[in-house]
C-alpha cells in the first residue's frame, strides 16, 4: 500500500523528464496534493548528424537556409521591465526583457509509474535532450514562436537582443549567453531563462552555449549563426563563440543540434566568428590564454572550458587565492577555479548558508576575518517550494530521521528558524531505513517543487548535519545567477524502483545487493 501511495503522489521521471515544465509536491510540513502542470512532449530521436544534414544547408553553407519558412511571431505579454543587478560579475546593471512565453501541447492527466525499462526494474531508458528555443526580435517587439532542436531559428531576418532555450528530457543544464559590441557578454543564462539586455536592447552578434552536468556527460552541442550581410559562420562547439564581434554585424538567427559523444557529425569548425581575432580561451604557443575577439586584445575576466572556469588578467590565467567580485576563490596551479576548497579550508567552520530559491541552489561561505563570508565553499543543488520563505534565519534544531506528514521520513535534517516548519533536509524515504529511498526525489533535485522545505540528497543534508553548528546563519533569497559557482547536478539518474539514495554514506555493499535482490525478487527476475 506505501508503494500505491507513493506512486500516487509522484510525478515518476522515468517516463517522463521536463527540466522546468514538470513540478509536483510532496507534504514537508503541510498537507499538499500531487500538483498537475503543462508539460511538453519530448522527441525521441536524436537531432540528425550525417551527411544529408549538411547537404541540406545549400553547397557552400554551413547554417541557416535563407528560404527557410518560419513561423511567425507571438507579441510580448506586457510585463513591466525590471532592472537588476548582476552582483555575480560586479558589471552594470541589465535590463531584464519579459518572459519568453512557452506554448503547451500535453497535459498530465495524473501521476502513475511508467512502463518498466525493456531491460528490467533497475535498468534506465536512453534520455535524449530537447531544445525549444525562442528569440525576442526587439524591432517588431515579437516573442517568436518555439523553435525545436535543429529547426532554423530565424524569423524572416529580423534581428534579436534575447534568446530563451528549454532543455527537456535529459538531466543536466544548459547554459548559453549573448554578445554586443556595446554590452560585451551578458551573464549566462540557464534552462530557459531569457539572457540579460542592457538599455537600448542592443541586437544579438555573437552566443555561446554549452551543457553541463549529465547531458554534458552524453552529448556535445554544435551551433551555427546567419548573419545581417547574408553571410554565414562555420559551426562551434561547447561553448565556443559564434557569429561576428565589432564588424557592425548582427546575427539573423542560429541553428543548434547535439550529437552524442564519440560521434563526429564532420561539420566545419574552421570559421565559427568574423572577428579581429579568434575569440576565448585558447593555447597560444602552447600557453593557455583568453584572447579577446572583438580586436585580439589581452583579455581579463572569467572564462569557461567546458565547466571548467578560469578567471584571467591581461589574458592569463590566475593561480592560488584571488579576490574578485566581492568573493575570495582559490585556483590550481593549472588556473582552473576550485568549486570546492573544503579539503583547503576544513570543517571546522563557523558558516554560512546561502539559498537561491529561484536556481534551486545552496551555497556554503566560510569566513575571511573581517571581511566576513566571502569564501565560497561548496554549493548544493537543492529543491525548493512555494513556501519557502525569504529573509535570515538561524537553525534552532537537527534531527537525525525525522517524520514528516503523510508519513514519510527524511534524513540529518536541519530546522530553518525558529518557530517555522521548513528544513533542510534529505530527500524522501518511506521509514526510517536508508534502503526504502524515493528515487524519484533524488532525479527530480532541482527541478521539483517541495512544499517549502529545503531538500537535498543524503550527503549533502548530512554535511549541513555535521559541520553547520546550530545557530548557523541561513539567507533564502532569489537570483537568476545560482550563485559564485555553476549549479551542480545530480551525478547520474538512478532507476525508480532503486531503494537507495546512492550518495547516503550508511550504505554497505551487502545492503545495497541485498535492495536489489528483493527488488528484482518482486518483478520476478531471479
């Protein structure tokens, strides 16, 4: 019967896996029903890479057919723009434009299990990603309508300031970014966030965008752009960047597509951006460097190899401790920034907690003498809910198993304030044994709603356990920036009938085979 309940209150992402579209409660503190959103529907076949993809594009062409037939434009819902400041990179403050609308064609009828994996009970199905993009053409005021995985994006030539790209049916982040001569690099955005515009909406001339996390794992992404002189760029690659920098050229559109790893769909990469100088990180004379493209200058800022992040000053790359953006960050001797120095600093503390609420992130900060909690720790990715309140708390209370209502249980939780109902918490079990987990809880971290509480996987709860006293400060605000590192990921998706949290250090291996002959045992698989 807990098995029925439990397949009745979760949304299982075993059939079906929506980053951002997909939400669904479980009761933390209060009693919540399972919730029933919009979703859309995810394709099963991977973007084409052969040779007939390329022959598409026209002799000579590498991107964007010019007689391609695009949908027309949906107007901008009137939103009042908002201005905020991106106190990640300390750059001016952005202007952000309204939400690209998103149109749903499926809804949820209810929450069930799916359809066991052919290949059995603990096996998981193959996930392919889904890309629906839409651009803000800032002339004509227009949202386009969604565009989906290699479909040319473009709408009649127009010229944009804004792209918004979903990514559906894989776990995992995509982040992507825009440049302009007059704004340089917006911030990066991520799984459909719209990028950052300055005053004066300056026009699209250069993107980048990457994966990271499980689909960065499994597959590569390849984007071209079209240009305002009719001319079109080579393809780039993980995050590589496209399009044209201080020509007084604008890009038309783009197109995207990935390809799973190890596979070469033999495209060109010869001529990605029209620019001084090719553009971003680079080895020059064997040396790493971050040049810049708009006029080949020596470059200072941060800068990405895949999720690896660098920070350089006049091009090259820094090692040791730095002081930058109001955070203190430590660098290998290889300049690639540490996104955990807890083997650096210890445990011993005291810390503080940061939530964004609106990222699904937690960040820990240790202190820097008088210049208070600027040491960026680690970072966590969480689920949130509704209820989860804004403002500064500090934790009164722990639990080691706690029982929640609707009779589940959560492990090393950590009360938010006093007087409140939230915690930070593990995600969900049915009692309190670490072989009767809810996998479901743990694929669905960032991307599920809780009703209010904090969740987190078992190791992750249990360092805030362990190492953030009682009396630990706990700031819950929202950002669209996750905070001074990327957000994290879940490693891998597990099966939904696995019965354990595989990041819970109280597992043993017999315990763990043990879980898995009775699951097997109840399929009726010897």
């Amino acid at each position: 019967m807990r098995r029925l309940k439990k397949a009745g209150l979760t949304l299982l992402i075993s059939s079906i896996l929506l980053s951002n579209s997909v939400l669904y409660t479980f009761a933390d503190q209060t009693a919540a029903s399972p919730v029933i959103t919009e979703v859309i529907p995810i394709e099963t076949s991977v973007i084409s890479t052969t040779a007939e993809f390329q022959e598409s594009l026209g002799p000579g062409q590498f991107a964007l057919p010019p007689e391609a037939d695009m949908a027309p434009g949906k107007p901008i819902p009137e939103v009042p723009e908002t201005v905020t400041e991106n106190t990640a990179t300390n750059e001016p403050p952005v202007v952000i434009a309204p939400t690209a609308p998103i149109v749903p064609t499926e809804t949820v009828q209810e929450n069930t299990q799916p359809p066991m994996d052919e290949n059995g009970p603990l096996s998981i199905p193959k996930r392919v990603p889904r890309l629906q993009t839409q651009i803000l053409l800032r002339d004509a005021l227009l949202w386009s309508d969604p565009f989906v995985n290699d479909q040319p994006i473009t709408v009649e030539d127009n010229s944009f300031s804004s792209i918004s790209t979903y990514l559906e049916g894989i776990h995992g982040d995509l982040l992507y970014r825009t440049y302009s001569t007059a704004a340089g690099w917006s911030p990066w955005a991520m799984n459909g966030q719209q990028t950052a515009l300055i005053d004066g909406w300056p026009l699209v001339e250069a993107i980048q965008f990457r994966f990271s996390g499980q689909v960065a794992d499994q597959y590569d992404i390849y984007y071209t752009a079209s240009l305002s002189d009719k001319t079109y760029t080579s393809w780039a690659k993980n995050g590589m960047t496209c399009g044209a920098m201080n020509k007084g050229i604008v890009m038309t559109g783009f197109r995207l597509m990935f390809v799973e790893k190890g596979t070469d769909p033999q495209l060109d990469l010869s001529h990605p951006v029209f620019a001084a100088h090719a553009d971003g990180v680079q080895y020059v004379d064997g040396v790493l460097r971050y040049i810049h493209g708009a006029d080949g200058s020596n470059f200072t800022g941060w800068g990405w190899v895949g999720d690896d992040r660098y920070y350089f000053v006049d091009s090259y790359p820094v090692t040791g401790w730095q002081y930058i953006d109001g955070y203190k960050y430590y660098f290998g001797e290889d300049g690639k920034m540490w996104s955990d120095v807890e083997p650096l600093i210890g445990t011993a503390g005291p810390f503080k907690i940061r939530i964004n609420k609106e990222a699904n992130c937690l960040t820990v900060y240790a202190q820097d003498g008088a210049n208070g909690f600027i040491i960026p720790v680690k970072s966590f990715l969480i689920s949130t809910g509704d209820d989860t309140p804004l403002g500064t708390f500090q934790t009164p209370v722990k639990y080691r198993w706690r029982l929640m209502i609707n009779d589940v249980w959560t492990q090393y939780a950590t009360r938010l304030g006093s007087g409140l109902s939230i915690l930070m918490h593990s995600i969900i079990y049915d009692t309190p044994d670490p072989y009767t987990v809810w996998a479901s809880t743990y694929n669905n971290l960032g991307i599920a709603r809780s009703a209010g509480c904090i969740r987190l996987t078992t190791a992750d709860s249990k360092w805030i356990y362990d190492y953030c006293a009682i009396g630990t400060t706990v700031e819950v605000y929202e950002s669209p920036i996750p905070g001074p590192f990327n957000r994290p990921t879940i490693e891998y998706e597990i099966p939904f009938e696995q019965r354990w949290d595989p990041t819970d250090p109280n597992l043993t291996p017999e315990g763990i085979e043990a879980s898995r002959q009775a699951i097997l045992a109840a399929h009726g698989i010897s």
